[in-house]
C-alpha cells in the first residue's frame, strides 16, 4: 500500500523536560526515511511548557483535559490527517530504521504493529533481567507496547479507537482489537523508551499493580482508583531531572 502521509501522534503531560528530544528525533527520523509527516501533539492539561516546546518543534498542537490515556490518543487521531498513525509516547525516541520497517510492514499488508523496546538509563536489576522476556513475550503474542504502535487510519476506524473504558492496558486492548481485522505484528527493530517509572517506584509498587490486574482483571484498568502507576504526580528522576 502507498503512504502519502504519516501522522505521529505524541500524548504529552507536563513533558517539558523529554518532549523536545522525543519531536527532534522524529523529525531526523520521517527526513532521513524520506517520508512526508506531521506531528500531533495532545497536551492533556499541562502546566508546564509542554505546549510551547510542541508548537516550537512544528507539531500540530491538541490542548484537551481528559487524564485518560486512550482518550487523549483519540483525540489527536481525529485531528491526524495521515493515512498512518504512529502513537508515540513524548518519553519515547524513534529512529529511522524502526520507522521504515513499520512503513514496509504495513506496505506489505499488515494493518498495524508495535516495536521492540529498550530502556533509557540504568535501570534497576529486576526490570534488566525481566524486559528481555517481556519484549519476547509480546512479539509472540503480537502486542505492542504503549510507548509505540502503528497502524493503518482505516484500521484504527474499523475497531473504533482506543478503548476509553480503559485507563491502563489500552494498547493491549488496541493490539487484540487490530489483530481481529487483519495482520498484526511486533518488529524486531526498537524504540528507546524512559526508564524513569522503574527509577522511581520501588518493586514492591509495581508488583502491588501487577497482583491487581492479575486478581481483578480488567476491572483494575477501567477505573483510575490504583492506576497511581501512571495518574499520580511524577516522581524525580535521579537520572534525568537533577
């Protein structure tokens, strides 16, 4: 299939400090791969420069007040004009070579996909030993990460968009709902996600989250009551806001 057009679509909240590295590269990845782009960015209520860095940076910029992921990402599909989407998180780098093989995927049928991932920064020893097995785990079982998924307009308007019931876990609801219409796939290529939530909230947290969902099911991620993970205040980062 021809892509006249790809729209990157970044949800961003007070972002002020990654937003500019996440729109630079980018930029240097639709230039290098010779592609014709147009970034999106939904401010979804910041109060910080997270606007102003957008517009400076040419993003086509979205000002809305949900604080509900999948609904933010809606919103900057509807003002996308692409004939791709590719959802990318404002703490998350892209390159040229991650970009090209999601425009050959989809030129050669698929209706949509994610990437492999790695982490910014040193992490802490668990989520070292872990992501290897969570990257595998997700590419044989084709769903994508948050940080970065792709796929066709007429593919995101066939399933309906995000899930807005959902507050957690909308990209895995998007990846089922995407493999139902057609070809979905998980590239070996990889995007350079931030570490910082792993910096910041000990294991102990992250396990508390991972033992709701486990024991309540979806019902843990349609309600923003226990998604502190994502919702609350951000943390500092030791290695990146000192």
């Amino acid at each position: 299939m021809r892509m006249s057009l790809i729209s990157f679509i970044v949800p961003a909240y007070n972002e002020e400090r990654v937003l500019g590295s996440t729109l630079d590269a980018l930029h240097e990845a639709g230039r290098v791969a010779g592609a014709s782009y147009e970034l999106v960015v939904v401010d979804d209520g910041s109060t910080d420069a997270t606007a102003a860095i957008a517009e400076r940076h040419g993003a086509t910029l979205v000002s809305v007040a949900h604080r509900q992921i999948a609904a933010t990402r809606n919103s900057g599909a509807r003002k996308a004009t692409g004939d791709l989407f590719i959802f990318v998180d404002a703490d998350t780098i892209v390159n040229e070579t991650v970009l090209r093989a999601a425009i050959e995927a989809l030129r050669e049928g698929a209706v949509g996909g994610g990437a492999a991932i790695k982490f910014d920064g040193v992490v802490p020893l668990y989520a070292r030993l872990l992501v290897p097995i969570v990257v595998r785990a997700f590419r044989l079982t084709r769903v994508a990460t948050g940080c970065f998924l792709f796929c066709t307009r007429s593919a995101f308007v066939a399933v309906g968009g995000f899930d807005e019931d959902f507050y957690g876990a909308e990209e895995v609801v998007m990846s089922t709902a995407l493999k139902r219409h057609g070809r979905f796939v998980v590239l070996k290529e990889t995007v350079i996600t931030s570490g910082r939530k792993l910096r910041t909230h000990t294991l102990r947290e992250m396990l508390v989250v991972l033992l709701r969902v486990i024991f309540r099911g979806s019902s843990a991620v349609k309600q923003r009551q226990g998604m502190e993970l994502w919702y609350s205040e951000r943390r500092t980062d030791p290695q990146r806001d000192a």
